[in-house]
C-alpha cells in the first residue's frame, strides 16, 4: 500500500495545511489520480478542494473527449447528475426564506394539475415530501416520461398519476428524480419566471458560477464542454452526443466545473453566506441539512444508517456529519463531500459513467480525512471487481437462453401496429426498409431498434443507439391468439424501468 500511502500523505498536506501554495509537491497526487484515470480509463477527471471558505486545490485532468487532445482544467464543465436536486432544494428554500412558501405546504396548492395514484396521496402531499423520496412509489419511477423524451416538465408532471405505488404514502424510501421535477414547477408557479431563469439570477449569478447552467443550448455553446463517454458493444470507452436534458435539469441535469462547484460548497459551509452576502438564512441551510428520512445502509465505513436531508445524504461517520451526493448521468459520474464541523469538502467531475474511479477517490480522500481504515486490498478489490464485471457481461449473451427450431405464431405483418401504455404514450411497431420489424417510441428517438426473432413469440431487440443495452420483447396474446400487447425484458439505464409499462395494442 505504499503508493495510498504516499497519496495520503499529500493529501493530508493539502487539506490541513494553514499555508497551502505552490511549495508542496503535487507529484505524488498526480501520479494517484492519474493512475485511477489509467485503471478505470476514464478520458477527463476534475477536482475541487475548499476549506475554511478557500478553495485550496481545483485542477483538471486528462481530456474533454477520447482522442482528442483538448485538455480538461479547473474550468471544464461536466454533468453533476443528482447533485442538481441538492440546487432545487436551495431554490425553494429561498423562497422560504422570503416567506413565499412553507416546505409543508400542499403541494396542490402550488400546481392544481399535480395528481398520483391516490387521492389521499394527491391532497396531502407537500414539498417536503417531494424532497424526501418518500412518495410511495418504487425507486426511480418514471423514467420512461423524460429520458431522452420530448415531454415537459408539466406533461411529465401530468403522467405521474399512472405511476403504481411500490409501498405506502411515507412509510419508507425510494429514491425518486420526477419529484424534483415537480419541485422545480412550483418555483416557477411562483416566482412568475422558469426555475432556470431564477436558479441562475438567484443562485448561479451571486456565486459566480458564470458557466453553470441548467439549460442544454446554454451547455453546447460552452467551448470548455466534457464529453460523455460510455462502454461500446467491445466495452471500450466511446464518446457519445448528451442528451438534452432540460426536463430533468431540477433532478439531474445541471452542469457545472469544480471551481464553480467550489464556490457553491463555500456557501453551503459557511450557512448561506458567499463572500459577505448573505444569499440565504442559516436557518434554512440547517433545515436543508437536516435528516428527514431514515435509510438503512451502512456503506463501506460500515455506519449504522444514512438518512436524506432536502437534496443531500447525511451519513455520521466517526463522529462527523458527512454531507454528500453522487451524480450520473449517460456518461458524466461525479462526487461532491462536505464536512461541516471541519469545514471541507471536494467535488470529483468526471466524464465516464459506470466506472467507479469518483467512488475510488471518495473513499480514499475520506480515509484520511476521517481516521477511517479502509481494507489494504481495497484499491485492488475494487479494479478486480471492475475486471468481473466486464468479464461477466462479455459472457452474458453467451448464456442466453435459445430455443432452435421456432417461429412466431403470426405472419410478421401481423405484429405490425399502435401499441400504448397510459403512462408513456404511443410505442410503434413497423416494418424497416430491410424487411424486419422496427420497434420506435412517440416520444423517445432514442428509443429505436430492430427487432429480430430470437424464438416463439420473442423478439431480440437491437437497439440503435449504444447507451441502451439489447433486449427482449415478448408480444402477449389472448386464448383466440389475437395480440394484447407486448413486454419488454431487459436489462434497466440509468433510471428507466421498462418494467413500469403495460403495453397493450391499440385496437383502433
């Protein structure tokens, strides 16, 4: 473990230092983090430090995109996934501050169009409840509505009353992203301007987070962009075009650099104060940080519980309150940390997904900070697991199941038509120009492949589009063989559950 060791050690200098500068040797630091950037193949990486309201440490690494030779710096921005909830949460907790809004009001009363699969449910939901995953609902539903869709945030909103409950209104949690959407409308409902408009005036602006932004036209136009990168069919690293993202933007779609991520932890240790101006009450930084729910995880330190605060997990860890998110995105992972009673944290932006190099580096950088052992084996464990994981997905399609000697009940014609799910919208099933059987959803390009017979009634589906994994559709029929619909098997991305669909055909 010497070279931990090592990194600690410089570690260690650069955060309890009263005197950090360009004397220390940032060698040793380099050299770990460049060599989690070779294991993990991750094409770009950024880091931020602050500590007792500085930033002490913020530099990029490797690229904006494979094989390109545009260099990632302290600038670049990347998607910061989940960590934008922590944003909403903020916005709306201006709003408290000015007296606009109580975080127990109904959420009803902000958006009368707001409706989930129960009235009592509908009537007494509040804005807590929508920061807190405690809906009911199974984790990450909805994904279907806005991953790479063409719906609003208000027509997502309005499809959530199909979504079927996984538990009881409050009873435990699951962890939600289309409530933050739904946070975010009220902020517009009440300010008279889009969440985005007021995220940046309000927020963004008075931090100097010039670059940051919630809106896709916003990000493209900035020159300092990291690409996405995700595993190919090979599972190799292969650069991708980001989805726009806008209508998740409150739950997960902000971008943003470590030097401007710094300065946004700055506020938040320092109770709502940036550089002498108050931008919002400690009152309300200390109710954004407080638990509201309960999770039973004890994580690699081996805690007892976590819990949720509004837009953050709250984990106590050695006799710290340890103050975080994890984000990701098709292509973007990223780590921010806080520990308010030493007043640090770092942020960790990478440009890769599936790859655990900002949980690597996460774990490392607490290790020292907290007097927390991690196992000696830990970094080799963890590139073992990687290596595993490639391995056993490699051989998945090998272990596919294939009954030989099939074919499907109806003429392929036949399976051509309108199918629905209440939820989703219109999902079309039509003939290619190559003669196979396309399968396109209304709302979602991304969503298009062929469909190839595997056996029966079972169809292979070959998605075009890399990020989705191939999959399985079974069309489903009645005792006179006339179709219902279909469903589809496969593994889930990101947060989308196919699961939560009941496709059936459309007999107009």
């Amino acid at each position: 473990m010497k070279i931990k060791i090592n990194f600690f050690s410089i570690i260690g200098l650069l955060l309890f230092s009263n005197s950090f500068s360009q004397q220390i040797q940032l060698d040793s630091l380099d050299l770990k983090i460049n060599q989690v950037i070779k294991d993990f193949e991750i094409p770009g990486l950024s880091i931020g430090i602050v500590r007792n309201d500085s930033i002490i440490f913020s530099k990029g690494y490797g690229n904006l995109e494979i094989h390109n030779e545009r260099k990632v710096d302290e600038n670049t921005i990347f998607g910061i996934g989940s960590i934008s909830k922590s944003f909403t949460a903020l916005t709306l907790g201006i709003l408290v501050d000015e007296g606009k809004i109580d975080w127990d009001d109904k959420v009803k009363e902000h958006l009368p169009y707001f409706e989930l699969y129960a009235p009592y449910v509908t009537d007494n939901f509040t804005i807590r409840d929508l920061l807190t995953h405690r809906s009911g609902l199974k984790d990450v539903s909805g994904g279907t509505l806005w991953y790479h869709s063409d719906y609003s945030r208000e027509e997502i909103i309005k499809r959530l009353k199909y979504l079927e409950p996984a538990s009881t209104f409050r009873e435990k949690p699951a962890y939600q992203n289309v409530m933050y959407v739904v946070a975010s409308e009220i902020v517009k409902k009440v300010t008279g301007i889009s969440w985005d408009e007021f995220l940046k005036a309000r927020v963004f602006d008075q931090l100097k987070m010039k670059n940051s932004t919630s809106l896709s036209t916003e990000r493209e136009a900035n020159m300092n962009l990291a690409q996405p990168h995700i595993w190919n069919e090979n599972y190799k690293k292969a650069a991708i075009i980001q989805e726009k993202g806008d209508n998740l933007a409150p739950g997960g779609f902000i971008y943003s650099s470590a030097i401007e991520m710094s300065n946004y932890m700055r506020l938040m240790l320092n109770n709502g104060v940036f550089e002498n101006d108050t931008i919002v009450s400690p009152t309300i930084i200390k109710e954004i940080f407080k638990p509201q729910i309960i999770y039973a995880n004890g994580g690699i330190f081996k805690n007892e519980f976590s819990s949720y605060g509004f837009g953050w997990w709250l984990t106590p860890v050695n006799g710290h309150k340890v103050i975080e998110h994890s984000g990701g995105i098709d292509g973007m992972s990223a780590q921010l940390v806080m520990i308010k009673d030493l007043d640090l944290g770092f942020v960790i932006l990478t440009n890769a997904s599936k790859e655990p190099a900002t949980f690597i580096l996460r774990a490392l950088l607490l290790e020292k900070l907290l007097e927390e052992n991690l196992p000696d084996n830990f970094y080799s464990r963890v590139k073992q697991w990687r290596e595993n994981r490639i391995k056993e997905k490699k051989e998945y399609s090998k272990s596919l199941l294939k009954i030989p000697n099939t074919k499907p009940s109806l003429a392929i014609s036949e399976y051509i038509g309108k199918y629905t799910d209440k939820m989703y919208g219109d999902i079309l099933i039509n003939k290619s120009n190559e003669g196979e059987l396309e399968i396109s959803f209304s709302h979602t390009k991304v969503f298009r492949g062929k469909l190839k017979h595997w056996h029966f009634d079972t169809f292979k589906i070959d998605w075009y589009d890399i990020r989705v994994p191939d999959g399985f559709l079974t069309f489903n029929f009645n005792s006179k063989r006339e179709i219902l619909g279909f469903s589809i098997d496969q593994e889930n991305l990101l947060d989308v559950d196919f699961g939560e669909l009941n496709i059936l055909k459309n007999k107009n």
